[in-house]
C-alpha cells in the first residue's frame, strides 16, 4: 500500500513494463481511474499522459485542488491501455492509503 496524504499533488509516473523489459505504448491511449476500495465508488478521472512512447513512461496525475477532496481512506489504481485496434491492456491495481494531513494551508 502506498500512503499519501490528501490535499498534496498526486504524480505517479513511472515505466509500464512487461517481464522485466519496457512495453512500447506507440499508438495507445492511457486512462487511470482512482476508487475507494470499501465500496469501489468513483472518485477522479486521472490526468494521464504517455511520456515516452518507447520506453514506456508514462504519467498519472491530480492537482492538490482535487487530491484534497478524496476520503481519508484506503483507494484503488489502475492504468488502461488501449491500443488503436481497441485491445485493452489494464495494469495491477496499486492501493492508495489516503491519509489526512497533519499540517493545513
């Protein structure tokens, strides 16, 4: 479980990567979704953007003005990948343990 904390910019970036070798994202589409995980509810549509078609990198990102709406609870991510011919690749789902901040602006 990763632990963030609400109200802060969310920015997962990282490389989607198959058995250890970058996955080439030329032609796809990149779409993330973040849920709670004790009822599944929909909380934000995800910025998304494919960084580096070739290398695999990719970003996954919310603004602090969003990220301190969400519930302090835990949550669920995953990436979809839609390549032009509509095949869907979806990624392992990541948990988000989203905490309250301590210190308020």
């Amino acid at each position: 479980m990763v632990p963030f904390k609400r109200g802060q910019t969310f920015d997962f970036s990282g490389q989607v990567m198959n058995k250890g070798v970058p996955y080439p994202l030329s032609g796809y589409t990149l779409e993330a979704d973040i849920r709670t995980q004790a009822n599944f509810a929909f909380v934000q549509h995800m910025i998304c953007s494919i960084l580096d078609a070739t290398t695999g990198m990719i970003r996954v990102y919310a603004p602090a003005d969003d990220t301190k709406k969400w519930l302090a609870m835990p949550h669920l991510l995953d990436i979809r990948l839609t390549d032009g011919a509509g095949n869907v690749l979806i990624s392992n789902t990541e948990e988000i343990d989203v905490q309250d901040t301590v210190t308020q602006g």
